[in-house]
C-alpha cells in the first residue's frame, strides 16, 4: 500500500520576514545597506479568466503572497541584480543599452521584468533614472498562475519611484489610484515589450490597486477600479487555492493564439472588442456565416467563452455588493459560477490541463461550492470556495487524486484579500 503524503501547505511569509530575507541578501551580495525594501503581491482572480484583453471586467484579490525588493540608487546607469537563485551569477546591465523583446537591447530571463520597469517608465517621460542594485526575495509561488512576474514588476515599480521622488504612488494607506496607473501601465509595458509576454492589465492592476479586505472590480476598457466587500471568511467560507505545480507558460505562444482568436472574431463581427457585442445570438450567427470553414467553430467557442464570462462576472460583483455577508444561497449561487466559468475555460477556450480539471473535480465532489482554474491556464492553480470547516478535508482529497494519478504533488494555502504594493521599511 502506497502511503499518502502529508498536505503541503504553502502559507505566506510576513511582511518582517519577506523585507528581512530581502536586506539580508542585499548586504551579502552588495555591501553595505539598502535604501529601503517595497514589496507587491501576487494575485488571485476569482472570476473574469481572459475577459482583460477583451475589455471585459475582472474581479482579483491581491494575495499575501508577495516579491520583496531591496534597492540602493547607484550614481550611475548601471543596474546589478540577485535573487536567491542567482546569487552565483549577479546580473548587470545598463539602463542606456535596454530594448524591447526581439531587438539588440533585449533582456533574457526574470530581469526583465524589473529593469524593464525602468526602461517603461522613461519611456513614459519618467525620467532619466539612475541605475540601482536590487535584490529579490519573492514568496509567490513561481509557475503557479498567481502573477509572481507582476510582482517583481509592481515591486520595482513603487521602488523606484519612491527613490526618485516621481510621487505616483502615494502610500499603501493613502494610495494615488491616478498615479498608480501610470505604474500599472509601467509595469505592463514591462512585461510585455520587454520580457515579451502579451498580457493584458489584471494582473498588474491587482497587485497595485487591491486593498486589505477588498475585491477589486477592474473594467478592462478603460482600466478603471472600485473596491468591493470580500470577507467571506464572515459567512464561514475560506478561497483555498490549489497550486497543482504543473508548470505555467504564456510565452510558448498558446495564450498568444487565444488572444489572435478573439481579435479575429471581434474583426468579423464589427467591434473593437468582444466586450462590445451586444447581442449574443446574433454575435454567434454572424461568425457562423462568415467566419472561415477552418477558424468557424473554433472562433465561436472562443467568443462563447469571452461573452459568458463577462455575465458571470458581472452576476458574481452583483451579488458581493448587494450583499457583503453571503447567505447559503448567495454562496450556491456564487460557486455556481465559479463552475461554470471553469467548464468554460476547459471546453470553449481550451486552457485547461488534467492536473487542473482533476483538482476541480476532487473539489467539487467533496463538497465545495464551486471550484474553478486561475490564471491564464495551460497549468497553474486552481480556487475552490469551501466551508472554513471542509477545507483542510478537500486539500487532502486532492493530495489523494494527484498521488493515484503520478501527479506531482499539489501545494495549498488559503487566500485572504491583502494590501497592494508599498514601502515596508
């Protein structure tokens, strides 16, 4: 008989710790001491999956999961940087020779998304910048679909401009939303230009603009936010989120294809983005009729999912802002959507993997309200909404499964809504 393994659970570092482990590796690698330690969180998005770069709305909490960095302004245009795992190879490089993805300035590896925060927001009229040495110590876990890069990247961001007085930010109890859009859109042309991954703004958006306590709506068209109520731990309920460790990828071109997919459909059928359709039917008649052969069913299962989502989102805020303590029948209702949103992803926008559609399944069978993948899938975690009482009892169902099926073997932690980036210290 094959014995089960022990849970895994993977709970966050505190903000002492995670600011401690990031001076400490400063003064070892570097000398001396950092000007000061920003940390931002990885995110979870409870529902709205691939709604973002449609225009749709979103609905993340930021988690307490976060990157950590320690950083000293350098009298020059050098930038030197370690993490944990690169202490034997420091990277250097200089802000003046930085380029986009694919061009002679290219950075290869998570460097990029912290340098290219620099590169964004000089870009953006935001400078120039001095160079900086930068140590990172990140809790979030890596591949796991929970916006660890965001992190790295809204963690530089409020950096440095803390340290060159630019004042967008403002602080994590008084924050600027104006300014830190600027550092959203910073942050995202990071990503996206330099370590060359099309994302669109959620993740971002999390990591900067949630709240303790709070969902934050994000609408997508025009990148505006409002916080919502998420407290469900007063209604008994806890989000367990699933690391299912089967790796995340959104750079090996399949997430690029879905958002071709949706920009195709939106071409034949008239809009600037899906979001605009307002009329599903014919929506689904007119890709019918003049959709390619080839791309036909394919682009309507796209836009099936996009247009769903979008009215399960908006169902989902409705209800946390009508009302904040969630009865039995609200938390049915919620979970519900949760399903079907994970049903969604799996059948018409093909992002799911077994080790995500197993954990699901597990979930929902033992119980939970509803369950569904996170992220931009092909790997990455899952969300289950479960009574406080039910969860250790699905985490280790779910361990089972995994261990049956030669899985590697999934970490847990239960989400709580966190603060968005900020000094420490």
């Amino acid at each position: 008989m094959t014995n089960t393994p022990d849970i895994i659970w993977t709970p966050a570092a505190s903000t002492e710790e995670g600011a401690r482990n990031a001076r400490e590796l400063f003064t070892r690698i570097f000398g001396g001491e950092a000007e000061g330690v920003w940390r931002a969180p990885g995110r979870v998005n409870i529902i709205g999956e691939h709604v973002d770069y449609n225009g749709g709305p979103c609905l993340p909490i930021a988690l307490p999961h976060a990157a950590y960095v320690a950083v000293r302004p350098r009298p020059d245009r050098r930038v030197r940087l370690v993490s944990p795992q690169t202490v034997d190879a420091v990277d250097e490089l200089n802000l003046d020779t930085i380029g986009p993805a694919g061009s002679e300035g290219e950075v290869k590896g998570w460097a990029a998304y912290l340098v290219g925060v620099a590169w964004a927001l000089e870009q953006a009229g935001y400078g120039p910048l001095t160079g900086f040495d930068i140590a990172l110590w990140s809790c979030v876990p890596l591949g796991a679909g929970l916006s660890s890069s965001a992190a790295l990247e809204c963690a530089t961001a409020v950096a440095l401009d803390d340290l060159a007085g630019l004042g967008l930010a403002g602080t994590v109890e008084a924050p600027n939303k104006e300014g830190r859009g600027i550092l959203v859109t910073a942050s995202r042309r990071a990503e996206n230009d330099i370590a060359g991954a099309n994302t669109g703004g959620l993740d971002q958006s999390a990591s900067m603009h949630c709240t303790h306590g709070h969902a934050l709506v994000l609408d997508s068209r025009d990148m505006s936010v409002r916080q919502t109520p998420f407290d469900i731990a007063a209604s008994g309920c806890e989000l367990l989120v699933i690391d299912t460790r089967a790796p995340h990828q959104l750079v090996d071109g399949q997430y690029g294809q879905r958002r071709a997919d949706c920009e195709a459909a939106a071409a034949i059928l008239g809009v600037n983005l899906l979001v605009d359709v307002e009329d599903y039917e014919a929506a689904m008649t007119a890709l019918a009729d003049n959709a390619p052969e080839e791309d036909r069913e394919r682009l309507q299962a796209r836009t099936r999912h996009v247009l769903s989502e979008i009215a399960r989102t908006k169902a989902f805020i409705d209800i946390l802002e009508s009302e904040p303590l969630l009865s039995e029948e609200k938390l049915q209702v919620l979970g519900g959507l949760m399903n079907d949103s994970h049903d969604s992803l799996r059948d018409d926008y093909e992002v799911t993997v077994p080790e995500l559609d197993v954990a699901v399944d597990v979930a929902r069978a033992r119980g939970a309200y509803g369950a569904r993948m996170t992220g931009g899938g092909f790997g990455g975690s899952v969300i289950a909404l479960v009574k406080t009482e039910q969860a250790e009892e699905i985490a280790r169902a779910v361990t089972e499964a995994f261990a049956e099926r030669g899985f590697a073997q999934p970490h847990v932690f239960v989400a709580t809504p966190a603060d968005g980036a900020g000094r420490v210290e």
